[in-house]
C-alpha cells in the first residue's frame, strides 16, 4: 500500500521543547517538502529536499530543521527558536518533474 | 514579489449548481500551475497545467490554463455536498531546465455545497 505517512497525528509541545515531527514515502519519489498552514492561509514551504543528504530552506525555514539521510525519511524538528509553532504542519512527496502528493498531516500545539 | 491569489475566498451554492473558481498568478519563470481539494486533512492532488497541457478534464471538474491572462480556473459541474472543501491553487517555476518544487500556494477558495 503506497503513500505517504506522517507521525503523529496531534502532537502537544510545551514551552522550549523541541519536538519532531515524522514523515515516511514509499512512492520512491526523489523530492520531499514540509509545508505549514494556519487558519485561513494557504501552505507556506518550511523546507524541501531533491535528492538525499540534501535539502534547502523554504520561504519559512527559521526556527525549524530537517535532515534527509535516506529516500524515504524526510523528518521536521520544530525547536524551540520558532516563536508560534501552532499550526497543522504537511509533509509532502513528488518525482522530479510531477506534482507533490500530501501526507495525512500533524496538527501541532503549544501548551 | 511572487504571488498566487485566489477568488473567491469563500462561495456558498446548492446542489446542481455549476461553480468557477479562479486563481491568479504573477511569477516569474512560471512552470506549472496545480489545483487540490482539502477537505479535513491533507490537500488531494486534482489537476497539474503546464504550456502543453492547458485544459484538463475528469468528470465533474475541469481547469483551464490562461497564459497570457496569469490566470487558471476550475470548474464544477452538477454540484453534490461532497464536493464541499477548500480548494487551493499552487504555482511551481522553473530553476535552469528543471523545476524548484517550491509551489506558492493561493489562500484557498471555501467552497460549501447545501442540499
């Protein structure tokens, strides 16, 4: 069954926790991208990554990091630098020149 | 400043009403042009627009590309309630010969189908 899956799916991090957030592709796809969306807004790309053990900043990327150390494992660690980290975080996959397809997504709160 | 801007922002119709959804677009190196449909959780892939494919249809919803307007819209025909979700527009450019992945997302379109 291929797809994308993202763990876990409602996370609470306290404040100046550091937490991580997991997302898993068995589509073989090159590409992965993590994307933030608050209410009312469209997605904003956090950080994404073409090929492993590579990866660049998105238009958001401050207050977050990744690593991409195998094709199919693109995690996002939110630290406690990112001053408003509530909000639902998506993960996503595409081959290099098609569309990305989204995993289920984590909603994200700070208590 | 890239920018995608989608319109309008929330529509309210009945069930068998026909729905066009617009989505507009200043960027530069413009490559593709994709439309999804989010309901509770992640967006679900609809339709991808390039240069060589600039009308796409299945089923119920079709996309028409506009390069010389920047501009794209998709169409419902024959609205059920399950079509209720927000639909997003994205725009991905090119970077040398490949593309950047880096889709600029509109703010959605809020789309509520009554019975």
């Amino acid at each position: 069954d291929g797809g994308i899956t993202q763990s876990p799916k409602y996370l609470f991090r306290k404040e100046g926790q550091n937490v991580t957030l997991s997302c898993e592709q068995n589509l073989n796809h090159d590409a992965m991208y993590w994307y933030r969306q608050d209410p009312g807004q469209g997605l904003r790309l956090i950080y994404y990554s073409q090929i492993v053990n590579d990866f660049q900043k998105g238009d958001i990327a401050e207050g977050y990091s990744v690593s991409r150390e195998k094709k199919e494992s693109f995690p996002l660690t939110v630290t406690s630098a990112q001053k408003n980290p509530t909000a639902f975080y998506l993960c996503a996959s595409s081959q290099r020149q098609g569309p990305q397809f989204f995993g289920p997504g984590t909603r994200l709160t700070v208590l | 400043e890239d920018k995608v801007v989608q319109s309008p922002l929330s529509l309210v119709v009945h069930e068998g009403d026909t729905v066009t959804l617009n989505c507009s677009y200043e960027v530069t190196n413009f490559r593709s042009l994709l439309w999804y449909k989010q309901e509770k959780k992640a967006p679900t892939f609809l339709f991808m627009l390039t240069s060589s494919g600039i009308e796409k249809k299945s089923g119920r919803l079709s996309s028409i590309l506009d390069k010389k307007e920047l501009s794209s819209i998709l169409n419902i025909t024959a609205t059920q309630t399950g079509d209720s979700a927000i639909y997003l527009c994205a725009v991905d450019r090119f970077h040398g010969s490949s593309n950047t992945g880096k889709l600029i997302f509109g703010q959605g379109t809020t789309l509520q189908v009554k019975p």
